[in-house]
C-alpha cells in the first residue's frame, strides 16, 4: 500500500477530540508524515439572531474564528512539541463530511481521523448517516477514535475483519501498515442469518451441511493464502459464525483488541438501509478505535 504521508485530523476540541488528534500525531510520528488539524464550523452556529444588528453578527463571527484560530494554533504547537511533527492547521465552514473529505482530498491525505463524539455532537456527525457519506466521498481510509484518554499507544492487538469480498482485500495490509509492531487476527465471520434463511426456505439438512463445509474450506484457502501474501509472523486467522456487528466486536472485546480494521461495505438493499451496514454497526458498538477502508 501507498506509503501514509499526510494525516487530517477533525477536531471539536473536546476530551474525545482531543484524544483523536494525540492518535493522529502518534501515528504521524510513526509515518513521518504531516499532520492536518482541521475545524468545521456549522454555518447555524454563526447565527446569533436576527434581532441583532448585522454590525453585531459581524463582529461576533469574526472574534469567533479568531477564537478558533487561536485553539487550533495552540493545539498544533503542543503536538508539534510532543511529537516532534510537522503541523497544519485549517478552519472551515460548512457541513462536516462534505469539508473533511474535501480537504483531505486536496491535502493528499492517506488517513482521516476523529473522534466518536464530542461537544458538537460528532458522534451523530461522524459515525452516523455523515460518516457513511463520508466514507463514500472520501479517498482515504477513515479512522474513528473510540477512546478518551491523549495518552495513546502504539497499537498492539488488531482484529482486521474480512468477509472475501473486493472491499476488504486491502484489510490485512492497512492492519499491517497502521500496527506493524501489533498482533493482528484475520477474522472472517459467517453470517449465521444466511443460513438461518435457507433452512426456514427448506433446505435439506445435508444440502446445508454440505454448503457449510464447502464454504468454510473456501475461506480457509483464501485466508490461508491472505497470510502467506502478508508474509507476517504476528499474523493469525480465526473463523467463526454469527451476526457480523456482533460477532467481531465480542471478538475484539475477547482479544482486549485495541483497533478493528473493516473494508467498506458496497451493499445497496433495503435491509442494510433500514439496518444500517456492518461497519456502521461495528463503528457503534466497538470499545476500540476503528479504522474503516474507503
């Protein structure tokens, strides 16, 4: 994979935020690469009424984004001083997922990264209905920060969830790449709805069976042939059965993992959209940071 030379982190300048760019710069230290500290502002939150005088508004506007400026460039010099990395900053206006992606588009970005929530509520922007926008729109991998905590590690136990599909091929090798040092565990899950449906359409019982193994000898080739591409000493497959969302983060929870990779998910059917994807329920429910291939 294309070596990560430019990092864009979102920042609300919350504990979670904060957490996220402490991550963004940890890992801009281990790429020797740049980092990006980017701030959207909502157009609504620099409407103050119409009761006021546009001289007011004005000048309300213009102390808010020197406020924001200041915040930004101080934030920048602490990583700078910790990190030893280089640091741009940008403030922008607009809606969150359109000016994130736009940005790192322009800025050759190899990596995004937030956090799950914050003061401005970024965990509807970023993991919701915006995040899935996001993902569709952005041209890099996009990581969401689960934790809290700035004081970060270097990753050591990682679930990369593949399911065989064009979107997670690139999963095993943006693992590697994000967690070089870390234990990272192939994990392909068998969705145990599948077959919950074909034996309520009355599928004979050996048929079934026979089905089973046959797809588990599949993926068992095609994992055993994923590792031997990785060519990597800490990496392991395991293969198991039930509902995907569920299903890896109990395994990464198992693990005490402290990053889930997931490929994007292309699937356009009613049931996802009512449903929500996998990674969108993986984003949800993990304990973990999660890092989701464009």
């Amino acid at each position: 994979m294309q070596k990560i030379q430019h990092i864009v982190a979102a920042t609300d300048f919350s504990g979670p935020a904060n957490a996220a760019t402490t991550r963004a710069a940890l890992l801009a230290q281990e790429f020797g690469a740049e980092l990006h500290l980017i701030h959207i502002v909502h157009p609504l939150d620099l409407y103050v009424g119409s009761e006021l005088s546009y001289d007011f508004q004005m000048h309300y506007q213009q102390a808010q984004q020197q406020t924001i400026k200041i915040q930004l460039e101080t934030l920048a010099e602490q990583l700078h001083k910790q990190f030893s990395v280089k640091v741009h900053t940008c403030n922008r206006i607009g809606r969150a997922h359109t000016e994130i992606a736009s940005y790192a588009a322009s800025s050759n970005a190899g990596l995004i990264v937030a956090g799950a929530q914050g003061e401005n509520s970024l965990l509807a922007k970023l993991i919701g209905s915006t995040a899935l926008r996001l993902l569709k729109i952005a041209r890099c991998p996009v990581m969401i920060v689960k934790g809290k905590s700035t004081s970060v590690q270097t990753y050591r136990q990682v679930v990369a969830a593949v399911d065989l599909s064009t979107g997670s091929s690139e999963v095993p090798a943006l693992a590697n790449m994000i967690a070089p040092t870390a234990k990272i565990e192939l994990l392909l899950i068998f969705d145990s709805n599948q077959e919950a449906h074909m034996y309520k359409a009355g599928m004979d019982e050996a048929l079934l069976a026979e089905y089973r193994a046959k797809a588990l000898a599949q993926a068992e080739h095609k994992l055993d042939a994923i590792l031997s591409a990785q060519n990597s000493s800490h990496m392991s497959r395991q293969i198991l059965s039930g509902y995907p969302p569920e299903a890896i983060c109990e395994r990464a929870k198992s693990l005490h993992a402290d990053l889930i990779v997931i490929g994007k998910h292309n699937r356009k059917n009613v049931e996802e959209w009512l449903l929500g994807s996998v990674s969108k329920g993986i984003a949800y429910a993990a304990d973990c940071d999660v890092l989701l291939n464009h």
